[in-house]
C-alpha cells in the first residue's frame, strides 16, 4: 500500500509525466533504473527511523480544554499546531485520575491493581522492585535518557526543585528546575484557605518572565539537553509541572481571557440525590469547596491562563525540534495525566470516575507515519503509551505489560478498534471502578457496587448528568458492563 501511494505522487510529481506513466503502467521491468532509485529513496523517507528520538512531554493536571479539542476561547497555539500534525487522540483515558498511580501506571505498562499502586504515598518501586520502566528500556537498549521537571510523581508545589518520589534507575540524567513561582507563594490569592497549598483554590498573576518560572525553566533545560544529545539517539522527558494549583503564570497570559465570558458550570437542582456519594467524595466542601461563584469563576481562569502559559513553553521546546533539524527522525508524544474538573458536577481537580477527570490530552507525531495523520476517535487508555514507544522504536517490551501498541491507529487513526477503557479510584474509603466504552460509562462503587452504581449514556448525555444505573429499560446493557468490570476486577 505505501508502495502504491508512492507511485501515485511520483506519477502526479514526476518532471516526465509520460514516462512515468508509461513505466508505471507497463510493469516493474521497463522501470528505468533512475526513477525505481527515486521510488525507493521516497519510499525510505516515509519509513518510522530505525532508532528514532523520542521527546516525551507531560503536563501536570493538564485536560482537553484546548483548542484543538474543540474549546476555541482558549488560546493554545503551540499544542494545536502540533495536533495538527500528529494524531490526536480524542478519547483518550487514564487508569486513575491522580498523578502518582496514572504516572506509574503509564511508565510500567502496568494497570494499578496490578502494580498496587493507589495513591500518591505510595512508592512503586517497593511494590513491584523488578518493573523495567519505559525510559528505563531505551536506557537498556543504548539511547542517553534524562528527564527535565515532573515525570514520575513529585508533590506540586512541594516538590518543586526537588526529584521528590523519582526512580534514578530509569535516567542518565535529572534537572529539577526552580523558579520565581516557588520563592512567591506568599502571594497567592487563596480562595479556600481549610486545604492543603497543593490542594487549594488559589491563584498568581506573576510578575517577570516567562523564563522566571519553573515551567520557563523546564523548557530551557529540555531545549539545552536536546542540543548536547542530537548527534545521539535519545529519550528525553520535559515534564512540566501547570495547571496544578495552585495557579501560577505571568500576568499576560491572565490578559487573554476575560472574567465576564469565563462560567461555571451549572448543577441542575436535586443533582446530589440523584448519584451516589461516593461519586462526589473527591471535593468533600460540595460544591467547589463552598467558594463563590466569582471566586471559582476566578480560579477556572487562571487554569486558563495557566494552560496558554504551558502552551507557550511546549511552543519553545517544539521549535527547538525543528532549529536543531530533529523533526524528521524524532517522534514527540504529549499528554496530560489525567483530566481536571472546573466545576464540572460541582467538584473540582480530579480523583472522581467522570468524563471530566478521566479523560486527557494524548497527541503523536510521528516521522515517516503514512497516511496523512489526523484525529483519533478510537477509545484508547494511557497504558497504551509504553508498547507504542516501543513498537516505533524497535523495542521489546517485557512481557507483562497490559497494553496495546497504537501503532494501528497511528497508521490510520479510524481503523477498527473496539477495546475500552478502564479507571479506577479510591478517594476517602470507598473505592470506585469504571469501564468507559465507546457509547456508555458505567461505574459501581464499593465491592460489587454496594456503595452505588452509575451509568451514563455519552451519545444522549455527554454530561453525565442523568443517571440511568436504576433503569429497567437499560438491565442489559448493565449486565454487560458489570461482566466487563468483573474480569478487569476480578478481586474487587
């Protein structure tokens, strides 16, 4: 097929039209030497490198308000220039929505009741000591690994500066940059002040620049590592560290939206009695941590601020790419570690089971990919990262990791795929456990759903708003999606 797609643009491309044509139609033996060169060097072109760089973006609590994602008031350039010439994966799905268990899920290859790994304290090296990590199997296989910021989980802003609960093996080499943002915390504006800073509704629009701050600084060291690596393969990962809270950007990005035209969403009335509990336990002060509505529409603009803010340094780190002439052997991967909730059902951050907190940014781009790159609609999980990278790369990954290469997806984003997606939680006691398909969501919370069930039509109600887990008219459909949820749990 690829060989076929190159003789149709030689044809179409050929200075001798007749010629090609004539050889192209009349066999493989009147090719003339010369032009089957030019087919082959073509062909080799749009070949994936053998060995291929990979620059591996993450961005801390960042979700799909982007631009590219279809919410045109927010200014995201950078990433939408880069969506757009790559894949981007609309419904992509992490396997717990907090960053130390969808981190370490991510980079083992290893879904969390796997792993063991639930929360933030935990550290996953005590829990399965023999896991090769994915930057840890390029280390093994010859490529010069460093990561710049937060990868692997670090406390924000605690840990800022700091490797925080890093795992040495898997880097040749760390920066932890620090910025002006740390040192000015005592600025903040704190709209609910019973919370924890790396909890906290709070805000601050910066005074300097952009290279000031700790994320400006994670661009600087990530463009300065790819000029020492470029003559070498290498798996470089710029971790940047917002839109976590609290939120901290230079004024001007707070200057491209306008308080009036930011909302927040709204709860339709009697909307906690109709879902269970436990659904809602992840912003215990219901709802928005009882601010007001001025102050959290506040908040949710300073997110924004922060997403244009990170949106530029990815901005800096891609045109780096392109200056040092990497583009066409290194592939770049970028993603969020989870969605974010902005008022969304009343909660806010993430650790809930909702459309909102589950699903996040996942963009390819990858060099020599045919066809033409474009939107993914495919329902695909964060798990599925580690073996992509590999299979690009030539790599054989252990054994035991749980996902799936993309790599058919990649080479055409609507090809057939029917795996869903599966995300867990444990907020306060009770546990929750979802599968998100390509039409519905269904989640039980507690063993076997003795807390509350939900199911949510994402056709009719991609709000999630009208839960219909108690509906007669749906028990099949639940059947099924209770059976699915038993052979991911089986112990739940």
């Amino acid at each position: 097929m690829i060989l076929l797609i190159h003789l149709n643009r030689l044809k179409k491309s050929s200075p001798f039209p007749s010629i090609s044509r004539r050889c192209i139609g009349t066999g493989w033996k009147l090719f003339p030497f010369a032009i089957w060169i030019v087919i082959c060097a073509q062909i080799a072109v749009a070949a994936v490198p053998d060995r291929p760089n990979v620059l591996f973006i993450a961005i801390d609590d960042l979700n799909t308000r982007l631009g590219c994602y279809g919410v045109d008031r927010i200014s995201s350039p950078h990433i939408d220039k880069f969506a757009s010439e790559g894949v981007r994966f609309d419904r992509a799905y992490c396997q717990y929505p907090s960053c130390g268990p969808s981190r370490t899920s991510l980079l083992t290859g290893l879904r969390p009741q796997t792993s063991g790994m639930i929360n933030n304290r935990m550290s996953f090296r005590e829990l399965v000591p023999d896991a090769v990590t994915l930057p840890q199997l390029f280390r093994k296989n010859g490529y010069y690994v460093a990561r710049v910021g937060k990868i692997f989980h670090q406390r924000v802003p605690l840990d800022i500066g700091e490797s925080g609960a890093d795992d040495p093996g898997s880097w040749d080499e760390v920066v932890n940059p620090r910025g002006r943002d740390k040192d000015e915390e005592h600025l903040l504006t704190v709209y609910s002040p019973q919370l924890s800073i790396a909890d906290a509704m709070a805000y601050l629009k910066a005074e300097g620049e952009d290279t000031e701050q700790t994320d400006g600084k994670v661009a600087d060291e990530a463009i300065r590592l790819l000029e020492q690596s470029r003559d070498q393969p290498f798996f470089i990962a710029a971790g940047f560290y917002r839109p976590h809270i609290p939120y901290i950007a230079p004024k001007k990005y707070f200057e491209l939206y306008d308080i009036e035209e930011t909302t927040l969403p709204t709860i339709p009335e009697g909307y906690r009695k109709r879902v269970p509990s436990a659904a809602l336990s992840s912003t215990p002060d219901w709802p928005n941590f009882h601010t007001t509505e001025r102050e959290a529409r506040e908040c949710i603009l300073a997110y924004d601020a922060c997403t244009s803010f990170v949106d530029a340094q990815v901005g800096r780190l891609l045109a780096a790419v392109d200056r040092l002439g990497l583009r066409k052997n290194t592939i770049v991967v970028l993603w969020g570690d989870h969605g974010y909730l902005l008022g969304e059902h009343g909660l806010w951050r993430k650790n809930s089971l909702y459309e909102e907190s589950a699903r996040a940014p996942l963009i390819f781009r990858v060099p020599g990919m045919e066809p033409p790159q474009s939107d993914c609609p495919r329902i695909v999980e964060f798990l599925d990262i580690y073996p992509t990278l590999a299979d690009l790369a030539n790599l054989t990954p252990p054994a035991e990791i749980e996902g799936t290469s993309l790599r058919p997806l990649l080479e055409n984003p609507t090809s057939d795929w029917n795996r869903p997606a599966y995300i867990q939680t444990l907020f306060v006691d009770v546990p929750g456990y979802s599968v998100r398909t390509d039409r519905w969501r269904y989640v039980e919370w507690g063993k076997e759903g003795a807390a509350g069930t939900e199911l949510y039509d994402q056709h009719e109600d991609p709000r999630e708003m009208s839960n219909l887990a108690h509906s007669m008219d749906h028990s099949e459909i639940i059947r099924a999606l209770r059976w699915k949820i038993r052979q991911n749990w089986p112990a739940q």
